[in-house]
C-alpha cells in the first residue's frame, strides 16, 4: 500500500522579505497585474490585496498602530490560515520588502500561520552603492529630516542614527534571522543586475527563485520606484523640516500628498542628478561587499544571479560629498511650484464645471418638480 504521505504534493509558501529598494515596486506590480496568469502556473498570491501584504508586514512585526491603521488589519495574521487554505493554487507568494528586519520570533509566527505549506524564504540584494542613496531618499519619502552626508557616515559607522538601515540592509544579519527558523536549501538570494540591465532580466532570476515563468506576464505599465535627483531629494528633505508638525505621521496624509503626490509626481518628473555614495567610501563599501559574497557561499543558499553583482563598480562613487548647492535646490523648487500651480488650475476647472453641473441639475430637477411628476 503506497505511503499517503510520500505521495501528497508539497504546497510551497515564498515569502519574498525584500531587501527594500531591490527593485521590488517593478516585480510586486507585475506580478499583482498578472495573477490570473500566475495561477494558471499554479501560484497564488496571499492574503490576497497589496494593501493586506502591507498590514500582514505590520502585524508580523508589531507596528500596528491603532487610529492610524485601518481595524481590519488588526485581523490581517489571525485569517492569514485560513486565506492559505482556500487558495486554490499547489503555490503561493507573499511579497513585502519591509519583513526583512523581522526577528525570529516573529518569523517564527508567521511561518507557524502558514502551516502545512513548506515555507520557503526569498531575499532580493543590490550592491550597496546604490542601495545607501536609495534608503535614504526612501527614509526623506517617510518624512525623515537627516541631511545626506551625516546619514552616509553614520551608515559607514554603524552609528545609532543607521540602526534601522542595517535591520533592513545587513544582508548576512538578514539571513542569519530567517534562517534561524528556515533552512538554507529553502533560502533564495536573487541578484539585482548592474546598473543599465534591462528590467527582463531581474524579472527572469525572480520567477525562477519562485518556480515560474515570465512568459505571459503583463509587465506593459510596471516600472520601478523613481529615484530623485540630488536637488530634487534636497528639497523634499527641506520641506520634512518645513512641515514642522504638519502631517507627524508618516502613513496618514504625508503617504497621500508628500510621498506619493509631491516626491512621485511632481518632483520625479524632475531631471536631475543622481545621489551618490562619496569616493572615500568606495574601498569600505567594495571590502564589505566581498565579505558578504564569501558568507552567502558558505551558507549553501540558493543563489539566483551572479553573487558578483553584489559589488559595486568604481564609477558608482562620487568624487566627494559636498551639500547640494542651494541655488538648484531654489531652482528644482521653482519648477515644483509652477508644476503645482499649472495643475491646481486645471482642478479649480474641473470644480467649477462640476459646479455648474450641479447648478443645471437642481434647476432642471425645480422645473420638473414645479411641472409635476408624471400621472400626478
């Protein structure tokens, strides 16, 4: 009589942990544009919105925050089981680039609510020389303050002020917490290419990290996250400063109109040039890199990519980190201001033609009224 159990298809969980800025906001939307082929190679995706993604983040890492948060993601972790167990897919997929810093207990939780898939963990990397500009823009979109040059040094010191960076970009440390509850011959580590490489290719060592195949994937109207230019990142720090406690928390209202209106609208429209990691800091970050390269192959990881990727070129560097002149700050915020101008004219258009609207339905709604309503 054959073994019931030997002959039960394993179900796989990939929980994709990040790192942040690894090009996860171009693979999240395609594959959230993209789940009815998905399921058709037999992937679905938990909990099921992109929104949910975010708040299961939250709950597994306890920063649920009640009258910021909406009462439904209080419940996010508690229905995780039973959003598994309806999936009608062998595989599933949970993405969210923040669960990287999660200690081991609450990796521990969430892999328990995943119970019986077989989790498996997925880890996106970069070379830090981009990853360090990139944090910190993405720390001045969360309405961070710190002038760049004091954030590059503190990074390179392991300084208080970086602890948060490291939780999220200590890629061994990040290894080392979710390993402590997953094998390695079920830990995945895709390579982000070098700078220049077509988006194709990250999307390629993603889907085979995930036992799927980009063909059929609709990636017509994904695109990564835009960075800012230096002034452009400059200004959106001055005006964190300016809104003193205007907006204080980072998910409500700042998320609306600073993050996504006035740095993802208005000033990445913006050209400008690119935040770079100073040349006095190149032999550091390169020596890092290597060591890195060294611990994930001792490790035994599966590793999607070329561990190479993960060190940075030389023209990556800037010659110094000298503060972004005021005068292309002053002329980036000149061209937001006009950009802000131009399109609060077309809304005060858009408001008066709706008011007019109003205005010659409640005058044809008088007339008919006055006229009676018909076999009155």
């Amino acid at each position: 009589m054959p073994d019931s159990a030997a002959s039960t298809p394993v179900r796989r969980c990939f929980v994709h942990v990040g790192l942040q800025k690894t090009g996860t906001s171009y693979l999240q939307s395609v594959f959230w544009q993209s789940t009815e082929a998905l399921r058709e190679q037999g992937l679905g995706l938990l909990p099921g919105t992109r929104a949910g993604a975010y708040h299961l983040m939250l709950a597994v890492r306890d920063q649920l925050r009640e009258g910021i948060d909406p009462p439904k993601a209080f419940t996010v972790l508690r229905r995780l089981p039973r959003q598994a167990a309806r999936l009608d897919t062998p595989h599933a997929l949970i993405s969210q680039e923040s669960l990287a810093p999660a200690s081991p207990d609450q990796v521990r939780r969430l892999v328990t609510a995943l119970e019986p898939f077989e989790v498996h963990v997925v880890v996106t990397a970069r070379d830090l020389a981009r990853q360090i500009p990139s944090t910190w823009q993405q720390r001045m979109r969360t309405r961070r303050t710190e002038p760049y040059d004091a954030f590059v040094r503190a990074v390179a010191a392991r300084g208080p002020h970086a602890r948060v960076f490291w939780a999220q970009q200590d890629l061994p440390a990040v290894l080392d917490r979710w390993g402590s509850v997953v094998p390695a011959e079920r830990v995945h580590l895709v390579t982000v290419p070098p700078a220049g490489t077509p988006g194709a290719v990250l999307l390629e060592r993603y889907c085979a990290a995930v036992g799927v195949s980009p063909e059929g994937l609709d990636t017509r109207a994904s695109r990564p996250n835009a960075s800012l230019g230096s002034a452009q990142a400059e200004l959106l720090r001055r005006v964190n400063v300016a809104l003193g406690d205007r907006l204080p928390h980072p998910r409500r209202g700042y998320a609306a109109m600073v993050k996504r209106f006035l740095a993802g609208e208005i000033l990445a429209a913006q050209p400008g040039d690119a935040v770079a990691v100073p040349r006095d800091l190149e032999s550091w970050c390169i020596e890092l890199a290597e060591a890195w390269t060294k611990d994930v192959t001792a490790r035994g990881v599966d590793v999607v990519g070329d561990l190479a990727d993960l060190v940075p070129p030389a023209e990556a560097f800037a010659g110094c980190s000298t503060p972004v002149a005021d005068a292309a700050v002053a002329a980036a915020a000149s061209e937001a201001l006009a950009e802000l101008v131009h399109r609060r004219r077309g809304e005060v258009h858009e408001l008066d033609d709706l008011r007019a609207r109003v205005t010659r339905l409640e005058g044809e709604l008088a007339a008919y009224r006055a006229g009676g309503s018909p076999g009155s």
